[in-house]
C-alpha cells in the first residue's frame, strides 16, 4: 500500500469513512465479495495505523 499522511483526527474520519463503506458494500454484495474484502483490508491497515500512532502519542504523554 501507499504510504498514508495524515493527522490523527483525518486518519479516524477516513476510517469511519471506509467502515460505512465497507457495511454498505458488504449488505449490497455479500460480506466475501472481493471489493467487501478489499475495502475490509484497508480499514484493517488504516486502524493498525492509527493505534500504532496512538500508542506512540501515549508513550510521548506518559499514559
């Protein structure tokens, strides 16, 4: 995948963004259709993404 730059806060909109997606496509063409798999897998990379940000953030804060 592309290397993906964005904020924290733009990062958890665009993963809401691909979980209504990803709903929507999963109820209109079945939860096992390639393109209901695919966008699962982005969602799946963009929220690795954010809790490793997260946890970093954390770190920084002593949390």
């Amino acid at each position: 995948m592309t290397p993906i730059q964005l904020c924290p806060l733009q990062l958890k909109n665009q993963i809401e963004i691909l979980r209504e997606e990803m709903v929507m496509i999963g109820l209109n063409e079945g939860l096992c259709s390639e393109k209901t798999i695919k966008v699962s897998q982005k969602l799946d990379h963009f929220i690795a993404i954010y809790i490793s940000i997260d946890h970093h953030l954390n770190d920084i804060n002593g949390i």
